[in-house]
C-alpha cells in the first residue's frame, strides 16, 4: 500500500485537523505528516539566531575586546521530549498545539566565560529589531531551587521563505563554561534511573554545593577581570 497514500499535505491540514495522539504518532511513522517541513523552520530559526551571536562576537573582537563567546550549541528538541512535554501539559499534541505550547523546539546555547558578557550580548541581541521577545527567565539572578542558573529568553525571529515571512519561536540559553559543566553533570543525574533514593539525595545535595561554590567562582573570576581590565585603561 502506498504509504503516502493519504498524507496531509500541509502543515495547514494538521492545524485544522482534530487528531488523537495515537493517530498522530501513527501518521508520522506512515510519513503521513510534513514533519520534515515543520522541523526545517526551526532549524532556520537556529540558522538566523546563531549567525546574529557570532556576528555580535565579531564585533567584539573588532573594537579590540576579547570574545565574549567560548561557543555555541544548537539543537532540534526530539520527537521524544516534545511529547514528554505535551503530556505533562495535558495538551493534544497536534503540530498546531506544539508550534504554542513548546517554546524550545529550536534550542540555542550560547557559553560565556563571564557572567557580564551574558547580559551584554543578550541586550546587544534583544535589541535588534527583528528580534521579539516573548519572555524572559533569569536564573542566574533567580536560581533554581537545585541551583541551575542560566538567563533563558524565549524570542520570536522571522525566516524568509520562498513565498513567505514566518516568525518562528526560540530558546536561547546563556550561560558561563561554569554553569554548563555544571548543567551538563546534572543533567546526567537527571535521567539515571537506578540509583537508591539515599544516593540520589547525596548527589544532589553535593551538586547544589557545587553550582553555589562555582557561582561564587564565576563572581570572583570577573571580579578580577575587571581589575585588570581597569588597570590597563
Ligand atoms: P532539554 O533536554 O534541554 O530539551 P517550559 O519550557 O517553559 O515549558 P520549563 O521546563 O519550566 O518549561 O522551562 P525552563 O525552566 O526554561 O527550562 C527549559 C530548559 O532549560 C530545559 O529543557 C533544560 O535544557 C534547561 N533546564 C532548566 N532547568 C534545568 C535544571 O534544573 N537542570 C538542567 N540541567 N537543565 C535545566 P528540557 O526540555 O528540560 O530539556
């Protein structure tokens, strides 16, 4: 049978159309859904707001300051996570409800080696014009309860297509080399699934220790740098 037999044709034919997450799943793995097109605007999206970082990190380095960048990670959220997702918002998961409801299917990290130059380039980003910001979330001021930190803002940036402009949602994480290593090993702890209660409360005790003591580090690493920076003025 032709698997493609009775495709939806766009990505219009799914917004209007009133799909169980079974028949959903079950149209993707028939290659039913456009998903390909669905994911390429996010992927634009990346496109745009890492060429708009690098661009700011040029510029840095051509007023004869250091790059503020150590790098940048990009990535298209998973079929997997996207649905965690929907169901822990109770939410049907047809591609219209995932275009609003998920604001990190296009994902982009942008590590620092200082907290200043996190604020720095997040105002420098946030006020260009094509640039719209749909929220912000602060927790390097507002640490979570676990002690993650990193600024995340939720943007809108436009993509031009062959017949059409598209405002497509992204997540930018900003973060210290400090704070991602740190992200990086919770992370991990986040998703082992045999460790004894005991251990998994040791651990993540340590681990707030740990985000404390190297967000102290982060504060006095720039602290310095701003002595030296002002001594060579
Ligand atoms: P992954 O694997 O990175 O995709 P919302 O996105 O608003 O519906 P949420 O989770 O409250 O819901 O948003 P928030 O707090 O802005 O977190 C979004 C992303 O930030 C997460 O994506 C992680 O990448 C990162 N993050 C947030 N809190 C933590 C934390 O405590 N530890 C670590 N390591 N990362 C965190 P996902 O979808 O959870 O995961």
């Amino acid at each position: 049978m032709d698997k493609n037999k009775n495709a939806i044709k766009s990505l219009h034919d799914i917004a209007e159309s009133d799909m169980s997450e079974t028949e959903f799943l079950q149209a993707i793995e028939n290659n039913m859904i456009p998903l390909k097109e669905f994911f390429t605007y996010y992927k634009c999206a990346i496109m745009e707001i890492e060429t708009k970082f690098r661009v700011l990190n040029e510029q840095f380095s051509i007023n004869g300051e250091s790059n503020p960048i150590e790098f940048i990670q990009s990535r298209i959220k998973s079929y997997g996570s996207i649905f965690r997702k929907m169901t822990a918002k109770n939410v049907q998961p047809s591609l219209y409800e995932i275009e609003k409801n998920v604001s990190d299917i296009a994902g982009i990290r942008v590590v620092c080696s200082f907290v200043q130059d996190i604020y720095h380039l997040a105002d420098c980003f946030l006020r260009q014009d094509d640039i719209f910001l749909i929220e912000k979330k602060d927790y390097i001021k507002n640490p979570k309860p676990n002690g993650y930190r990193s600024l995340h803002l939720i943007v809108e940036v436009p993509i031009f297509l062959e017949n059409e402009k598209r405002l497509v949602k992204a997540e930018v994480q900003l973060r210290t080399i400090a704070m991602d290593f740190w992200a990086s090993l919770e992370h991990k702890l986040r998703y082992k699934k045999n460790l004894s209660q005991n251990m998994l409360d040791m651990l993540t005790d340590d681990l707030k220790k740990c985000a404390d003591q190297s967000a102290e580090w982060d504060i006095r690493m720039q602290n310095i740098k701003n002595i030296i920076e002002s001594d060579q003025e």
